[in-house]
C-alpha cells in the first residue's frame, strides 16, 4: 500500500520505532538513523533472542538502519541529503532538537515533507522540556491511580502511554500523505503522549470536570461497570465475566442460584449495581467458586453472557487465536541468526502482512549512501571519521 514511499526515521525506544515498523509493514522503505557507538538504545534492553533484545526484534524489523553521528558537520549534511529525497520524518527526539540540528524547521526547508515530531507533552506548555518516559507520563495523566487499587496503584503492565503515542503517529502521517496526494505539499505533525493519554482518560477526567464523584480504582474489575471483571471458581482459575447492558444482567441472574437479583432495586440499574458493588460482588463470586471453571463456562455459553479466560503471558504466547492464524513466524536477524516473532495486527484480503528482517547496527549504510551519491572514496572517509559504521 505504501510502496514509493521514502521514511527517514529519527528514533528510539519505543513510540516512534512502533510506528514506522507498521510503516514498513505497509510497504514504505523505512531509513532507521542510529548512533554509530551503540545504536537505539532499545538494542541494550536485553539479549534474550539470539543475542537481540526482545524489544528491538519487535519493533524494528523490515527496516534499514544507517548508523550515523548526528553530532558533526559531515552526519548532519548526509541526514540533510536523506531528507531530500524523503516523503516522511518522524522523531521522538525532544522539542526543538531536529530544528537545531537542521538550522530550522524542517517542514520550512522540505515542503512536500510530512514531518511527524512525537513528544512528550508537545512543542507549548510549561512541561513542554520535561523527560517523559512511559511511567512519568502514566503518572502525571492520572493513569496509575486509576489503575490497580486504592491500597495499591498500579501501572498497566506494557508500555501503554509509548504505544499509544505511536498508534496515533501512524494516523496522523497516513493522513498527511493522502493530503499531500491532493495539495503536493507536506505537513507538519505534533503527537503529543500526554494529549493521547489524556484522551483516552476522558471518561473520567469528564466525571471529574462535571464535579462528579470519580470511582476508586477497582483493581482488574471496571471502576464503572458492576459486573466487570475476573472471579475465581472452586478448582483455582479466574475468569472474565463482562456484562455491560440490562439483557445481559438478567441472562446472568437467570443462571444464577437467586434468580430474584434481577428483580431486586438494588441492583436494577447500572448505577444501582455500581453503588452497591461491595454487596454485589461477593454474591456473584460466592455462585461462581460454588463451580469448577468448565461448569461455569457451559453456563454462561449458554446464555451467551460474554466471558474469557485470565491468562498467564506463557499462556497467552499460546494462544489457541495465534496458533490457528500461524502468527508466530520465524524472523531473520543479523549474522545469519534466527528467532520467533509474531506478525503484525494488520490483515488485507485475509492475511497478515508480514514482518521483514532486524537490521544490525548500520547494514545499510553503505547501500543508502551510495544511492545519495556518495562515492567509494567518499563513504571510507567518513567511516575512518566514525562519522558512519558499517557492519
């Protein structure tokens, strides 16, 4: 879908290096800049596949990495060739640091560049200079004091504010390239992660704004839905029980040894059930760990009352979903090395797309200066400089 389409990628960790992995995964040719010392710093996280860390095996494959000193004259000029021939620039490098390294703004000396800058709390603001890893954003946006409970807040346990930040960079440059379709001109493009965090906290930041009583956190239950959530059986597993609309109340209390729940005020509307979930609760779990796991599960199959398992990660890496789909498929690393990875989420005429190869540290240097123009001569030099790496 993207194919013709040139990225050159200022990146590293995660939020920008989700994005232009789909990126690539649709078909554009993604130019991944590193340091020529020690590359993404994602590379350092673990070695745990083959030598690779698993982050980076996840969020790099298919594109070109070309190791780079952004610090001199000579790596700037050679960043500046690149943009040139480029249709997008994305970053995650902090406010303002692209535009001093360029000597001005991007979208200014590149016009049909659509110019993608993901940062923290955006380009205005009094935080706009702080650092803003994934936790300290969670933390600021109200996130993990929503989550977990009371007695313990807790944080989601991926890096829910980077990936966020990532997703919507995808939108928004997808965008700018159908626009530039119809005006031939770029556009520049801020993310901020605070601003996405903060929009998919709306529904309490409303309650809050309304002067409403804002929900404790209620642990893996919802903090607004009664009920939501994992309860235990009698032989030890947990399972989901999510029931969000009157029918389906009363298919569960149908099932349910008292039958009269459906009928009680107490419990009559969602609000009611929120209210009195200390009451609610219990009665639900004492029901379910009246049942060993399967017996429940056949009872609420049958009244197609929505239900799932809480699963283990080991459990979830086989997922009887993953196995039918072949998701996991064998991914080519550096040095003639191999691992598993899993496919993308993306599926076109029934299939997903797949994932190309993790690049080592600089692999296409070469390649991609030699197609700028850089002769043989040219490209030794600035090697011998340690201005580029080569493998």
């Amino acid at each position: 879908m993207l194919a013709g389409v040139n990225v050159v990628a200022l990146e590293q960790a995660v939020a920008v290096p989700l994005c232009t992995r789909h990126l690539a995964e649709l078909g554009a040719s993604v130019t991944k800049i590193e340091r020529p010392t020690a590359g993404d710093l994602a590379r350092e996280y673990d070695t745990l596949l083959n030598g690779d860390s698993t982050y980076f095996v996840w969020l790099n494959r298919g594109k070109r990495s070309v190791a780079l000193d952004l610090k001199s004259d000579e790596g700037v000029e050679v960043l500046n060739d690149l943009l040139a021939t480029a249709d997008v620039l994305v970053t995650n490098f902090g406010p303002g640091v692209v535009e001093r390294l360029l000597g001005g703004a991007p979208e200014e000396r590149f016009t049909d560049l659509v110019y993608c800058a993901v940062t923290g709390y955006g380009p205005v603001g009094p935080y706009r200079d702080r650092k803003a890893f994934d936790l300290l954003i969670q933390g600021e946006a109200g996130v993990t004091l929503s989550t977990g409970t009371d007695a313990r807040p807790a944080k989601p346990g991926v890096s829910l504010a980077d990936l966020a930040g990532g997703t919507y960079a995808l939108a928004a440059i997808l965008a700018g390239l159908f626009e530039r379709q119809t005006t031939g001109r770029g556009r520049r493009i801020d993310i901020s992660i605070f601003d996405v965090v903060i929009e998919w906290m709306s529904p309490l930041l409303l309650r809050a704004r309304a002067g409403e009583h804002v929900p404790p956190p209620a642990g893996m239950h919802h903090a607004t839905i009664v009920p939501y959530g994992p309860y235990a059986t009698r032989d030890g597993q947990l399972i989901n029980i999510a029931v969000q609309t009157s029918d389906a109340w009363r298919r569960l209390c149908e099932v349910m040894p008292d039958s009269t729940l459906a009928t009680d005020p107490a419990y009559a509307t969602p609000e009611r059930r929120l209210q009195n979930r200390e009451l609610l609760e219990p009665l639900i779990e004492r029901w379910t760990r009246s049942l060993d796991a399967a017996e429940l599960i056949e009872l609420l199959e049958r009244s197609d009352i929505p239900w799932g398992h809480v699963r283990t990660v080991h459990e979830a890496a086989s997922h009887p979903q993953l196995l039918a789909e072949e998701r996991w498929v064998t991914c080519d690393l550096a040095g003639d090395k191999t691992t598993e990875a899993l496919l993308g989420p993306f599926r076109f005429d029934g299939r997903p797309l797949p994932s190309g190869p993790v690049p080592a540290l600089g692999e296409a240097t070469t390649e991609v200066l030699t197609r700028l123009g850089y002769t043989p001569v040219q490209i030794q030099r600035l090697k011998d400089k340690g201005i580029i790496r080569t493998p």
